[in-house]
C-alpha cells in the first residue's frame, strides 16, 4: 500500500514537471519569432519583398504594414 502511494506521488510529479517543460517551450517558441508588424519600404526591398500600397509583397516581411 505505501510503494503504490509514492508511485503514484512520482507518477504525479513527473506529469506536472512535464506540463511545465512542455508550457515553457510554447512561451519560447511564441516569443522566438518576434517579426515587427511594420516595416519600411527598404527593409521590405532588402528581405526580397516589393513595397505595394500599404504593405510589402513577398519576401520575409510578406503582408506586414509599411511605414512612411
């Protein structure tokens, strides 16, 4: 009866531990990418976009807002 309480204590700590690895690599992940939503006309040319009306086409600022 006691070796089924600490497994079972074990077992619940290790799935705690892992729900918290798990939650801290997403907040990484969310927060790794980080892309400014505006951008200039040159900084759209110089990732391969082409400025067009109010956003950047293409490239890796593709459909992110320009700046004056």
């Amino acid at each position: 009866m006691r070796i089924r309480r600490i497994l079972a204590a074990v077992i619940a700590t290790a799935a705690l531990a892992g729900l918290g690895l798990t939650g801290a690599a997403t907040a990484t992940a969310a927060t790794t990418k980080g892309a400014p939503s505006a951008v200039t006309p040159e900084e759209c040319r110089e990732g391969g976009g082409m400025p067009e009306n109010f956003s950047c086409v293409g490239g890796t600022h593709n459909g992110q807002y320009l700046l004056d």
